[in-house]
C-alpha cells in the first residue's frame, strides 16, 4: 500500500499565452510538509488549485490515494480528505470566529454545506470547533468577529476552519503573506505542531527563511515546471534554485 496521499501526473494548465503550470508531476507522501517555493508567477498558486479542483488543468490528472479525482469539484476532494487555506483569507464576515468554524466542522460531519447551515450551533460542531481554536491558540477570540482580529489571527481562523473539515492533506497557500516576523514565526510554529500532530501539509510559502525551517521536503517552481525536490537544505544551495531567485530582490532570498 502506497502512501501517497495527493498526486499530480503531468498537470499543464495555461491562460492565454501563459503557460502557469507546464507537466508537473509531484506527489505528496503521509506525514510530511512539502514546501513548495519558486518566484512570483512561478505557478505555486495555479498547481494548488489544480490539485483542489478550484481550476481544471488543460491535460493531466490529479490523484488522491489511488483515484483519479480530475473530474470531481472541490467539494468532493474535501469530502476525500482535502483542505486548503487561501492566500487571501475568507471568513463568513456575519458570524463570530467561534460560528465560522463551527460550521466547517458542520460541514465535516453532516458532509454537505447546505445540510450544515441547518446543523450549525448544535453541540456537537461547537465543542469541535473550541478544540481547534483551543489547539491555535485563538479560543479567547472565539466571540470575535473576524473583522476584529488582527491579521495573524485572521490566518489562524483561516487555518482552522480548513482544520474543521478534519483533512488528510492540509494545502496552505502563502499562509505567512502580510504577516511581521514575530507573526510568521508564530504561525510557522503552529504548522510544525500541526504537522507533528500527523497532519500531512502542503505549504506554499514566499518566506524563504520559514520554509527552511519547517518543511520535511521542498519543491521548487519556476515559470511553471519543478526545476528542483530534495531536502531543503540541500535543494536551496543549488545553482538552478538560486539562479530563479536572482532578480526577484533579496527579499526573496
Ligand atoms: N486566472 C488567471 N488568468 C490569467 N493568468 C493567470 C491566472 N492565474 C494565474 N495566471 C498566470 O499564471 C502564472 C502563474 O501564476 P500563479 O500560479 O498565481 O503563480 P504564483 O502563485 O507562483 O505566484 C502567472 O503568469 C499568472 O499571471
Ligand atoms: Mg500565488
């Protein structure tokens, strides 16, 4: 028995002109944190939402575990075991931080959003909900609206609702973007505790400095093709891996 828990097989994906993803083929093992970095533009964002169903890619095909799963909406990747996070966040601004993600995990349980609008409040989604938040450290903002919160909390809600669909593979799109050092550093903590917890994650991250320090592995993009996979330490000395990040500014680096 394979553990792959997430596989693309030769994804291209165009827009226009623009190649954004052109034949990637990766796979996504139990229990690790694959970083995935590259400059801007390189595809990070396109592949994420080929591998969640949010795109269709233009040839290729995505696997969770053994099946194909190319055709199915993002709702049924959920349903197998998939979540991701954005990389702008979108909380449902009318309900409290405590009610977002009790409905998700409303979602989770009842496997339908329709049927969790009808569902949500009750115990059950509650308690579960207290446990995550409890778990990101956020349960004193539990009645906060998410217009409230600071930024970094804002991710964390983010973070959570994705954790309330009690996903295999948790896919977190530049989860640290607009967030100061003290804030990233916090964060990336979070996602090796989670990780550690056996949540297998897929971190998308422009904060080079971060993803050396939490991700188990690393894959590098540039101008949509996987250019280099290796532990991180090593993959970053490569002459390829820098030679994409050159011109990009050192803040990159
Ligand atoms: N919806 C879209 N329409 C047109 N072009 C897009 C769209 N999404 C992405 N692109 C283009 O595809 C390329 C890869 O984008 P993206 O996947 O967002 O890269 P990254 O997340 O690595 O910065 C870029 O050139 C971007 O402009
Ligand atoms: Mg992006």
């Amino acid at each position: 028995m394979s553990d792959v828990l997430l596989r693309s097989d030769h994804l291209c994906r165009a827009f226009g002109g623009v190649v954004a993803v052109d034949d990637v083929s990766i796979s996504v093992q139990r229990g690790e944190l694959l970083g995935l970095i590259g400059p801007n533009g390189a595809g990070k964002t396109t592949i994420i939402r080929l591998l969640t169903g949010i795109q269709r890619p233009d040839s290729g095909k995505v696997f969770i575990g053994p099946d194909d799963v190319t055709r199915l909406s993002t709702d049924r990747r959920v349903r197998r075991g998939l979540a991701l996070t954005h990389q702008i966040v979108q909380p449902l601004h009318g309900l409290s931080v405590l009610e977002n993600v009790a409905l998700a995990a409303g979602q989770a349980a009842t496997r339908s959003a329709i049927a969790s609008l009808f569902h949500y409040g009750r115990g059950r989604e509650v308690d579960a909900a207290n446990v995550i938040l409890t778990r990101l450290d956020m349960l004193a903002y539990a009645g906060n609206m998410p217009d409230t919160l600071p930024l970094g909390y804002l991710k964390r809600l983010e973070m959570a609702r994705a954790l309330a669909l009690n996903p295999d593979v948790l896919l977190l799109d530049e989860p640290l973007a607009g967030l100061n050092q003290r804030e990233s550093a916090i964060l990336a903590d979070l996602i090796i505790a989670l990780n550690a917890d056996g949540l297998t994650i897929v971190l998308v991250e422009h904060n080079l400095a971060e993803v050396l320090r939490v991700a188990t592995r690393l894959l590098v993009l540039d101008a949509g093709r996987v250019i280099a996979d290796g532990s991180p330490s090593e993959v970053v000395r490569r002459p390829e891996v820098r030679d994409a990040y050159i011109g990009q500014g050192a803040s990159n680096a």
